[in-house]
C-alpha cells in the first residue's frame, strides 16, 4: 500500500457477518481507497450482494454545504436502517 493507508481486513469482517446489506463510505476517498485496496479482495458474490454507497464526508471539506443539503444526502442509509 502506498503511503500510510492501510486497510482495515473488510473481506474477513464481511464473510463473519452476513446480516450485512450495506456498506457506506464517509467520504469519495474512502470509497476510492476501498476500491484501489479492497474491492478485488471480495469474492464475487459479496461484491454484487452487497450496496455499496459512497456519501458527503463528514471532514471540514463540507463545512460550506448546508445540514438540510447533507442530510439530504446521507438519508440514502435509511433504508438499510433497522429499527426496533
């Protein structure tokens, strides 16, 4: 890996909970860090079962954006949500 990144082990954590629908990213790095250091490590049937959203991080870099506008965006985990 380049730099300091280092992934954390996602396809053992993955195959050890299979209750697991979604996967969010907390930003467009991340999600690019998984692609380029995780993704091909999946076997293909978690890769394709699985939803994969990329959202707005939470870092200072969308301290211009509006709450309502963020919340907007982030509300796409609802659905993968369960409630009580």
């Amino acid at each position: 890996m380049a730099g300091s990144e280092a992934a954390n082990d996602l396809p053992r954590l993955l195959a050890s909970l299979p209750a697991v629908r979604a996967v969010a990213f907390n930003g467009a790095k991340a999600a690019q860090s998984f692609r380029r250091h995780v993704q091909g490590q999946l076997p293909e049937g978690t890769r394709s079962s699985l939803a994969w959203l990329a959202l707005p991080s939470t870092s200072p870099a969308n301290a211009g954006s509006s709450v309502q506008v963020l919340t907007e965006q982030w509300r796409v985990l609802a659905p993968w949500l369960r409630h009580p």
